[in-house]
C-alpha cells in the first residue's frame, strides 16, 4: 500500500515536470488574493574556487520544486522569493513607476557549502549577487513575457533566463491577457516595404571581445515622410471641432520604425474643461492623447499606444507624464519640423507638421498658432525673404523714378 502511494507521488511529480516548462508559482496577499504569478526558465553558472587561485564552474538549472516563502505583495510593492535545494535562493522585488511596474533588483543567493552543487568548494557559507533586472516599462495589469534568452553577468555568476511570464500586481485575482513583450521578442525586422538591399551589409562590425554583444544593430531603413493626417473632435454631430489635431505619425517600436496610416483612420475623444482626449484608432494600433489644460497653458499629459506588430506581439506602451506640445490655451500649438519625443523606454514618437489645438477652438479653426522652438531657426528664411523683398521693391521704386524722370523729359519735350 505505502509503495503503491509513493509510486503515485512519484507519476504526479514526473507528469507535474513535464507539465511545466520551467518554474511556475503563485504569491498570494494577506488578504490571500492572487497578487504575483511566475513561470519562468533560469540557467545559473557560477564560478568558485576551489584551492588558492583555482576555480571550477557550476552550472544548474533552476528546480521546478522551489518554495517561495520570503515572498508578498502590498499596494506599491512585491517581492518574488524562489527557495530551492539546500539554502539557495532567487529573488526579485517589484515597485509600481506610474501606470507601469518593474523589477528592480535580481537577488541570487547561493550556499557554496552545499557539496553536491559545489563540490570541493574552498568558501564556505552563502554567496550573494545582486543584479539590476531588464524587466522595466511593463504595463499595470499586463504579463511580462520574455522568449528571447537573456544573460545577465555579474562577477562570477551568469543567469540566464528565458521563457518569462510574469505578472506583479495582479488585478482581482487573475492574470492579465494582455502582454508587455520585452525588447529581444520584438521584430527586429522594419515592418514596412521597403527596397532594403539585403546584400551590402558591411562586413562584421569591428567589437572587441571584452565588448557586449551588440544589442539591434538596424541600420534604420529611411521611412518615407507620412501621410499628415487632420484629426478632430466633435462635441456632438452638429457642433464644429472643439478639438483638433494635423500631424503625420510615424512611431519607432524597439527601433522598429513604422508610419501611422491616417487613410483608414477614426477619430474619437472628448473636450473637457481640463482635460481633452483624442483617440485614433487605426488596423495596426490604437493611439490615445491626453491633454491637459492648466489655466493658462495646456500640453500633452498622456499618451498611450497599444496594438500588435506585424509579427502578432500585442504591445502597449504609455506614459502619463509627459508635458509636449506646451502652449497658451486660446492659441494652437504648431512644429512643422520633424520632431522625435522619447515616450518610454521602447517607444519614440516621430511627428511632421504638427499642429494641435486641444483647447477653446472656435468655428473648427485653428487659433494663433505657438510655433516650436525648432522652428525658430526657420526665422533666417522669412528674414532672407523680407530682405529680397526689401531690394524687390527698392529696385522697383527706382525704376518708377527713372521712368518718371524720363516721363517728365519727354512730357517737357511733347509741351
Ligand atoms: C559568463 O559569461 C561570460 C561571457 O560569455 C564568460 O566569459 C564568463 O566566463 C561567464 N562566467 C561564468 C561564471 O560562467
Ligand atoms: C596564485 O596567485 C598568486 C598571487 O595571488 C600568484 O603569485 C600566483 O602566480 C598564482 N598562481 C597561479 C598558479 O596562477
Ligand atoms: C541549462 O542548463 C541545463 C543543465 O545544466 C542544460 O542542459 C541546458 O542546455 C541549459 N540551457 C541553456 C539555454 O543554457
Ligand atoms: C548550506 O548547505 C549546507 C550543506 O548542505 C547545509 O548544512 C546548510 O544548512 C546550508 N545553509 C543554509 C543557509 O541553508
Ligand atoms: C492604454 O490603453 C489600453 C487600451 O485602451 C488600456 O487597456 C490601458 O490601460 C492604457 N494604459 C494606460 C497607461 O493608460
Ligand atoms: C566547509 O565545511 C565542510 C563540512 O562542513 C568542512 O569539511 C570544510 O573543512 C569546510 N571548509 C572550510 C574552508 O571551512
Ligand atoms: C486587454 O486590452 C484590451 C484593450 O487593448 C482591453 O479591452 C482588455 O480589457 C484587456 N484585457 C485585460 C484582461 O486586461
Ligand atoms: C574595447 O572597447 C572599449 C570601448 O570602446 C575600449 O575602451 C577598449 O580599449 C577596447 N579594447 C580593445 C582591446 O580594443
Ligand atoms: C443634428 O441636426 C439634425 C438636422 O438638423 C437633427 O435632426 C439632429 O437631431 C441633430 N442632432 C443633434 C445631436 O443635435
Ligand atoms: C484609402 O483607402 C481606400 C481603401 O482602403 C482606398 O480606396 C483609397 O484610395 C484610399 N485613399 C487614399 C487617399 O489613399
Ligand atoms: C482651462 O482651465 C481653466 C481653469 O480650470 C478654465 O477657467 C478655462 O475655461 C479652461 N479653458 C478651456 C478652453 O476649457
Ligand atoms: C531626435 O531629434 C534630435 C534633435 O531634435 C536629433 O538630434 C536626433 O538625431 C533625433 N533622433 C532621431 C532618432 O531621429
């Protein structure tokens, strides 16, 4: 009977591994809610010694049998504590950044008394490395997932990780269907046609060996200017705009440069008395703009991309504290010059002949308009266009002049 039961154990525990393909745990709050969800696949190799200036290299995996005591969660933070084999320990600890959360440090701990891992270590005792962690920028109530594989070195210790799925700050106790990708998942490869010769790459880039693999070395085909798109809000269907936006979009995703198609295009949004939204939606992605009005100025607060690659990865980049496109309310503000804004870590925003006006717009046109500061070297061609028009209408009144006189001598002549 008790073999039977042990054999059973046993299967459950064959079937269990098999099942998973890494790592997979679940924290729960005080309140016992789901809170933090992993199931992730991380490689360790870990260099020793194990006599005076000698060392050996233990590579392991990390076990699907961890426990996670040491791990919790509250409103701002969480912390992820895997516990396996005889005193070994990985963790990581989450903080909330605005609308995304992160991971900030990696924490691996390793008992180098344990013989079987480390065999005729010279150290004994526990062993620990911190690591700053690549997981930033993923969206609140979205799973970070990461395929790619991806090494983190430190002094005598490489993790490697792949197969990611992570969920910190876990909504009414179910994981998120919504994604956050890492950089290495997303399509390196640009998803417009572009006549790209494929054979002139140059020869392989000079690195040295001590350098780092180089990180998407996309020579960065060069888009076509797009298409200016002219966007509007409407209070109701018979009112005018009370909100209106011009510009041609091109946003970069991961050095992934794709322009924004407005043939196709909806527009959708709200005017407030401080707040304004624009939304367009088109195939490929949706783009929400939050205007603030602060009294007097108003600016661009939020932006918020969510959609799919080409490849089918959902992506969904935002940052709701962005102050662009500042101007005076009453008045529109205007960039015609090609402008890129950083949104986040992963996203940069493009924009051509911009012209917006969020606030007060009166008969759907557009106010006074604000012009960037970018285009105040523009200023030496309405200077050189004045002084042309200066001489222009200098040579002409002398010309009148000299006509006159000759007028007058042959009026003279005529009498
Ligand atoms: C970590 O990786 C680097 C680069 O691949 C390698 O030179 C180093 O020996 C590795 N360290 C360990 C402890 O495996
Ligand atoms: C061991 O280290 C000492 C100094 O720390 C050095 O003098 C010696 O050459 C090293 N031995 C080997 C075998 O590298
Ligand atoms: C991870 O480690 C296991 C066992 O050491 C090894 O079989 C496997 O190839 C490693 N995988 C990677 C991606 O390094
Ligand atoms: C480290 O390993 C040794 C030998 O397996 C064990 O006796 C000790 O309790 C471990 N240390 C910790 C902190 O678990
Ligand atoms: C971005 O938009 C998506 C879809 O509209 C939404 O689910 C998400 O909460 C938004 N993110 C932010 C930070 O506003
Ligand atoms: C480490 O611990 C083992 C067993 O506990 C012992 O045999 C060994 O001498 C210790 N080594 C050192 C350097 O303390
Ligand atoms: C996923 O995002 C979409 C919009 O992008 C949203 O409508 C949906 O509610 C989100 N799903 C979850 C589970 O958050
Ligand atoms: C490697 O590159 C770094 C930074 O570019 C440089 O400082 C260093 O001298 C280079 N090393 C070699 C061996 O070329
Ligand atoms: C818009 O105008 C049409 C005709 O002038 C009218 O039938 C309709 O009710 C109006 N709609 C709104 C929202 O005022
Ligand atoms: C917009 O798209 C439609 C069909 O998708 C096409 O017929 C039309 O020509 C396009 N217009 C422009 C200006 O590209
Ligand atoms: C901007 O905000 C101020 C103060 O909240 C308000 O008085 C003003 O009417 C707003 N302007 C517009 C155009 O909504
Ligand atoms: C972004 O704009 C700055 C100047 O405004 C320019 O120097 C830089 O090259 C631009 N970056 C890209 C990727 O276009």
């Amino acid at each position: 009977m008790y073999r039977y039961a042990s054999s059973v154990l046993f299967l459950a525990s064959v079937f269990a591994f098999q099942l998973s393909h890494g790592t997979e745990v679940t924290v729960r709050d005080k309140d016992n809610n789901l809170c933090l969800y992993a199931n992730l696949t991380v490689n360790f190799s870990v260099s020793y010694e194990v006599a005076v200036n000698k060392s050996e290299t233990a590579m392991f995996e990390l076990p699907g049998n961890v426990t996670t005591d040491g791990s919790g969660c509250d409103n701002t933070s969480s912390t992820l504590k895997l516990n396996f084999g005889e005193g070994h320990s990985w963790s990581v600890n989450f903080t909330i950044n605005g609308k995304t959360y992160q991971a900030d440090t990696i924490t691996f701990s390793y008992n180098l008394s344990d013989a079987t891992v480390f065999p005729k270590s010279a150290v004994n005792g526990t062993a620990t490395v911190n690591v700053k962690s690549q997981i930033t920028d993923v969206g609140m109530d979205t799973c970070y997932s990461c395929k790619s594989k991806e090494t983190i070195e430190a002094e005598s210790v490489n993790q490697t990780l792949w197969n990611v799925l992570i969920q910190a700050f876990v909504i009414n106790n179910s994981t998120s269907e919504n994604f956050t990708s890492c950089a290495a998942d997303l399509p390196t490869t640009p998803v417009a046609p572009t006549t790209q010769p494929t054979t002139t790459t140059p020869a392989a880039p000079v690195t040295n060996s001590t350098a780092p693999p180089p990180t998407t070395p996309t020579p960065a085909p060069t888009l076509p200017t797009p298409t200016t798109g002219e966007y509007s809000v409407k209070p109701d269907e018979n009112s005018t705009a009370c909100l209106m936006v011009n510009f041609g979009l091109r946003i970069s995703l991961n050095s992934v440069e794709m322009n924004f198609e407005p043939n196709g295009t909806t527009s959708s949004g709200s005017c407030g008395v401080n707040s304004s939204q624009l939304v367009l939606t088109s195939n490929a992605m949706t783009i929400t703009l939050t205007f603030a009005n602060d009294t007097k100025k108003f600016h661009l607060h939020a932006l918020n991309v969510t959609g799919k690659t080409s490849s089918g990865v959902a992506f969904s980049e935002a940052n709701t504290n962005l102050s662009l496109w500042e101007a005076t309310v009453g008045s529109s503000y205007m960039c015609n010059k090609e402008q890129n804004y950083t949104i986040t870590g992963l996203l940069t925003l493009y924009t051509f002949e911009l012209h917006v006006q969020p606030f007060g717009v009166k008969k759907g046109l557009f106010s006074t308009a604000e012009d960037c500061q970018a285009d105040a070297e523009n200023f030496i061609v309405p200077i050189a266009v004045g002084v042309a028009l200066l001489v222009l209408i200098l040579i002409v009144l002398l010309a009148y002049f000299i006509g006159r006189k000759r007028n007058m001598a042959s009026s003279y002549e005529t009498l």
